[in-house]
C-alpha cells in the first residue's frame, strides 16, 4: 500500500460529507499495490484459512473501494482474524510477525492517516461547518435587518407596543 502522489494536498481539498466518518476516506489517499495482493496470496497458501479470504484483489476491484474492510487498520485486523483461525497460540505469533513484515506498508498507511490525514481531514470538516455557520449568520442578520427596516417603516409599530403591554 502506498500513498497516491500530492496526497497531502489530495487530503487539504477533501469534502468530509457530514454523515460520513473521516476514516472512510482513506481510499481518496491511499492505494493498494501488486505486491500486497502478492503478499496476501502468499499468507493464505501458506496458512490455509478454513474459508475462502474474501480480501483479495478481484473482490477489491468488484467492490468500493471507500469499504471499511480496506481501510489499512481494518485490513489487518481482518487479515489476522481470517487466519487465526484455530490456530495455536505460537502459529498466530508466527501469523503476526509475517503479516508485519509483509504489511509494513500498511501500518505506515494507518499511522500517516491516524497523525496527519485525520488532522487535516477533521480541520476541512470545521471549516465547511464554519462556513455554514457564517452563511446561517449571514442570512438571519439579513432577514433581521428586512424586519428592523419594515417596523421602523411602519406607523403601527407604537399602537403595537402600546397594546402588546397592557
């Protein structure tokens, strides 16, 4: 897994959908190569799972690729958990140290994501939420004013307070 090229710069133009959360959007940052699908098939001759690993590559390109089982972090959980399966304890630690080594890149991955994309994705939510403050503010200090200019306009408003107190 590496990071697209200008991905800082891909995260700095980012839209974050307000109902999505930013760890979805590692796809807009990050790709996967040929040597994880390399890796991956590797991992599973090796350490026969006892069903077919839904993670590959021809899943990967039927799929969307904003899916959370392939975001970095997740794909490794899911990874170890698929071939984990029944296995001793000094077999899993063999599973860990492999998928670490062959995986690298993707705990790479999930640290820049964790430390620099998610800072830079959560500030571009702020602003577009600033910004829909801004706008909000905007257009009742608007209306504010049309009401202000109407009352003051208009000889009834001191029969209308004149009333309203009684």
């Amino acid at each position: 897994m590496k990071l697209k090229d200008n991905a800082l710069e891909i995260a700095r133009n980012l839209e974050v959908i307000s109902d999505q959360r930013p760890h979805i959007l590692w796809h807009h940052l990050m790709e996967y190569e040929n040597s994880d699908w390399a890796a991956l098939e590797y991992m599973c001759k090796k350490y026969r799972p006892k069903s077919i690993c839904y993670l590959n590559k021809e899943y990967y390109d039927k799929e969307s690729r904003s899916d959370w089982d392939w975001e970095p972090s997740m794909f490794l959980c899911k990874l170890k958990n698929h071939l984990f399966y029944r296995k001793q304890l000094s077999t899993r630690e063999l599973i860990v140290l492999e998928i670490e080594t062959l995986f690298d890149s993707h705990y790479k991955c999930a640290d820049i994501m964790k430390e620099v994309f998610d800072p830079v994705i959560a500030l571009n939510a702020s602003r577009k939420r600033l910004m829909a403050y801004q706008n909000e503010v905007t257009q009742i200090t608007k209306n504010v004013e049309k009401i202000t200019q109407g009352l003051e306009s208009n000889d009834d408003l001191e029969l209308f307070v004149c009333r309203g107190s009684d």
